[in-house]
C-alpha cells in the first residue's frame, strides 16, 4: 500500500515523506519532480506556458501514468483539484491531509528561490483563497489528517506521523 501526501505547498510533504521513505525502506516519488523529469521541464515552465485550468488537466494526465507500490508519493498541492489524476494515486493508497496553518505555509514558500512561481492559483489569488478553494479538495481527498500546529523540525514531524501511521496500522 501506497502512502500518499496531500496539502498546501510549503506544507512538508517532500520533507517530510523522505523521512517516512527512508524509515519505512519505501521508494520515494515526489510529483513536481517526477513531472520535471518525464518532461524535461520544471512545474514553472508549464504552469506558465498552459495556465491554471490547462495545468490542472496536464498536470492529472501526468499523474495518471506513475506507477508504484508501497511507496511513498508527495503530490503537488494541487493534485487533488482534479479528481482523475488524484484518484489514480490514491488507489491501493492511505492518503494523509498534511494540514499546516497559513501562517507556516506562506513563511515557508516565501524562503523558497522559486517563490510561488510554480503554485496553481497564485498569480490571481493570495494564499488565504487559494488554501479557501483547495481546502474542500484536501477535505474530499484524505484518509487520514496530520495537523502540524507550530514549527518544528522535520524530523519531529515525520516521527511523529510515523507514529500516527503505526497507530492506524498502516506501517
């Protein structure tokens, strides 16, 4: 069985699914970077060349075509506004809502060099609408919620989701 890891950009799924991947012996696959390699083109370039609505649909045929078991998948924040592409990935999955608050997600993706260059949504809406529009889609798309309610390192929170995912006995 899969793992899977949906939230808002900045809210440490790649971070913090490595950790996961490493601890449990899982292979790894992060979906912006799975994209960038089967393309030959970074998140940016296509969001920027296609637009939202033809990103989204891009973006869920690529999904559509991983392949891999028991691993571990960090989506894009926005996989799941499209039902085909996250619907693929959760098959044979547990996905886990990676619930982080505003103020983290915007510090986090504000010390990123690509900024929210590669965030569906950003160049007509702040974050507080675009987590508002995605919320309904993490809420629709989720077996199980982890709520980071402060800062803290990484590897605290992937301790402590191991923890949760022991707990549901799912690892």
């Amino acid at each position: 069985m899969n793992i899977v890891l949906v939230g808002m950009p900045g809210s440490g799924k790649t971070a913090i699914g490595k950790l996961i991947a490493a601890e449990l012996q899982r292979e790894f696959l992060d979906v912006d970077e799975w994209i960038a390699a089967t393309t030959g083109r970074d998140t940016s370039d296509h969001l920027a060349e296609l637009g939202d609505d033809g990103f989204l649909d891009f973006e869920s045929e690529m999904s559509k075509q991983i392949a891999i078991e028991n691993g571990v998948i960090a989506t894009t924040g926005s996989n799941p506004l499209r039902s085909e592409g996250i619907n693929h990935l959760r098959k044979n999955s547990i996905t886990i809502w990676m619930d982080v608050p505003l103020e983290i997600i915007e510090a986090r993706v504000g010390k990123r060099k690509d900024g929210d260059s590669r965030i569906v949504g950003a160049q007509t809406m702040t974050f507080p609408e675009i987590l508002a529009w995605r919320i309904k889609e993490y809420e629709k798309n989720h077996d199980l919620r982890f709520v980071v309610d402060r800062e803290k390192p990484k590897a605290e929170n992937a301790a402590l989701l191991l923890q949760l995912l022991k707990a549901k006995n799912v690892c």
